[in-house]
C-alpha cells in the first residue's frame, strides 16, 4: 500500500501552475465562448417554439396542410444535429490544444 501512495504522491499535479499558464487560459477562454455560445443559440432557437407556435407567421401553411409550425419544429431537430455535428469536430481541436497545454505544462518541470 505504501508504495501506491507514494506513485500517486510522486505524480501529483500542480494545478496552480497550470491555471497561471497564459495558453491554458486562453485555452479556457475560447472553449468557454464556443461552448457558451452554441448553447445560447440552442436555447434562443428552442425556447422561441412555444412562443412563436401562437403567433400568424407559424401558423401559415406552407406546404399543403402542414404549418410553420412543424416546419420550426423539424429544424429544431435539425439545429440539434448540425450543433452537435459542430460541437464533435470542434473537440478534437480542443483535445489537441488541452495537450499541447500538457505538453507545455510537462516541459516546464510538471509532472
């Protein structure tokens, strides 16, 4: 058990450091704009459903019986694949610069 503990001892993490790092907090920084941004227009586009379901606009046809209505509604299912599709192949490039974070992290002396 002793030589378990003294492993994880040994590997420990200085996270001060790591948050003193400029790349990391830009790092930080424009994952949270992307990440705060797509959840704003997801959340803008769906909250707008109910509120626009009552209003003349949505409730025109637009091909033959079906309304504006459905069609808001299929683009919402829509939205959700494109921002998700979005989301997936922005993360790689941000588990590629959450490395090279590491990497710097590691070059300087952290575990």
């Amino acid at each position: 058990m002793a030589n378990v503990s003294s492993k994880k001892q040994a590997q420990a993490i200085d996270y001060d450091a790591i948050e003193a790092m400029e790349s990391f907090n830009s790092f930080v920084k424009r994952k949270n704009t992307f990440l705060f941004s797509i959840t704003a227009i997801f959340l803008i586009l769906y909250i707008l459903l109910p509120i626009l379901a009552f209003q003349p606009v949505l409730q025109q046809k637009f091909i033959g019986n079906i309304t504006g209505v459905w069609v808001y509604s299929a683009g919402l299912f829509i939205m959700t694949i494109v921002l998700c599709t979005v989301y997936v192949k922005k993360a790689a490039s941000f588990d590629k610069a959450a490395a090279a974070v590491l990497a710097e992290y590691q070059a300087k002396g952290g575990k």
